[in-house]
C-alpha cells in the first residue's frame, strides 16, 4: 500500500539505482533508452522521472 501526501499523486513508482548519477544520466541519455521512446511514442504516457542522488 503506498500514500500520497501534498502535491503527490498515488500511482506506481519505480526506483532504479545506479552507481552515479553520471551513470543514471548517461542511461536515460544513451541511444538505446532513447530509441525506446521513440518506439513507446510521444503521447503513449505522461511520464514524471527525476534523477537524484543518493545518502549513502
């Protein structure tokens, strides 16, 4: 079971964790994540990501 509080919205969230946030930068940036959008299509989903950096 998951709640949102403030502004949040209750859907589903995906957390994926890199080593660095050059690395996360690098993966949403490379060729291969961006030929997925262009297969999924611009309007197919509204999509809400945030690279941050983690407290170790």
């Amino acid at each position: 079971m998951a709640k949102a509080y403030e502004a949040g919205l209750n859907q589903r969230v995906v957390v994926i964790e890199f080593d660095s946030v050059a690395q996360a930068t690098a993966a949403h940036d490379g060729a291969a994540y961006q030929a997925a959008l262009k297969v999924l299509g611009s309007g197919s989903v509204e999509r809400d990501m945030r690279i941050i950096e983690g407290v170790a």
